[in-house]
C-alpha cells in the first residue's frame, strides 16, 4: 500500500541521511553503504556462492560481457530495502561489488514514483553540498532495455572521479511487464568508476 511504502522510503531517507553524512568527509563511493555494504566488497561477505549463482540474471542480454547482474529478493526485516541487485565481473571468483542498488516495487502510482525520485535527489544533494567535484545530471527518456522506446525511467546521477551515485524510477511498458516480468520499481544505487565506463561505452 502507499501508506507501507511511504513509511519505507522515510526509513530510507533516515538511512541515507545517516550514511552521507560520513560521506561527506570522504572522497571515494567506497564509503557510501546500501544495506551496510560497499561496491568494492565482495559479496561473499554477505551471501554464499549458491545464493549469488540463483540470483543470476540471464535475460539482461548486453553487447559487452564483461560484467553480470545478480538480483536476491525478499530479503528479512532487518533490511531497509527487500530487494538489492549487485553488477559483478565475468569469471571474477572474489565475487567484487561494482554496483549495488536497493530496490522496491512500486506498482501502479508511476508518477508518485517519479516523484519520490525528486525527493531523494534533493535529499542526497543537500548532503553532497560539501564534496569537492561532484556533477548531478537529472534524465527522464526511454530505457535502454526496452527497443519500443514505451518504457520509462527519471533518474538522477551525482557523478564522481570515483564513480556515481544515483536514485532512479523503471517505468515498465506493460509488454516489458507481461513478457519479461519486470515490475515499476524505485531505487538507490552506488557504483565504481570502471563500471560506469563499461555501462556508459560498452553495454548497449
């Protein structure tokens, strides 16, 4: 329900508030944490091997191999967000965090959705303020995984020297939704430069 969701987000805005604020005095994304985990660990910290191999997503299909994406659902209360997708690197053993993005469904209210995007923007700006070379760029345009150009995404980028940080919403056509099963959802994420590079030059 939005009431549910509404209370989510603020436990996220409290959460995100928490962890900028060391942010702030940092210099690398290293230092933001999404569910008191950092792109550069590596995700056996926190999962075994079988876990990270069940969330394997085979049907995001890049031109590039060079990273993969792992999606774990349903995760238990003591997590903000329910859902996390992390970006690792092809026959990478260590299992090393490129990106990671928290992530909920949000069904139905797109344009509170996009909304919530503003919001969080805002949010994480005001905490920013103090960093030395951050660029924000804010996009609303078609996905790129979706040809028809009838799915949507808003997202703001606070872009790095070492890597970026970003809110974003996935408005999914209702074919992506019917064929692929991919639902409208809200979303915090942090990644390391080399994967921004590969995603902005390589992947599509």
């Amino acid at each position: 329900s939005e009431k549910v969701f509404f209370m989510k987000v603020l436990l996220l805005v409290i959460l995100l508030i928490f962890n900028l604020q060391s942010w702030a005095k940092a210099d690398d994304v290293r230092d933001f944490e999404i569910e008191g985990m950092s792109v550069g660990d590596s995700l056996l910290n926190y999962f075994n091997e079988e876990t990270i191999k069940m969330g394997i997503q085979n049907d995001h299909i890049y031109n590039d191999d060079t990273f993969y994406d792992v999606e774990i659902y349903n995760l238990d209360l003591s997590y903000e967000f329910s859902n996390l997708s992390f970006n690792l690197k092809k026959n990478d053993k260590s299992y090393i965090i490129y990106q990671i993005t928290g992530f909920m469904f949000f069904e139905n209210n797109i344009e509170e959705c996009f909304k919530k995007v503003d919001e969080m923007a805002e949010i994480i700006s005001e905490q920013l303020k103090d960093v030395k070379n951050i660029k924000r760029v804010d996009v609303e345009k078609p996905h790129d995984d979706d040809p028809t150009g009838n799915s949507k995404t808003k997202q703001t980028v606070f872009w790095h020297e070492s890597g970026s940080l970003f809110t974003e919403c996935y408005d999914w056509s209702e074919k992506i939704t019917k064929e692929k099963g991919w639902t409208d959802n809200f979303s915090v994420g942090v990644a390391l430069e080399e994967y921004d590079l590969w995603l902005n030059n390589k992947a599509y």
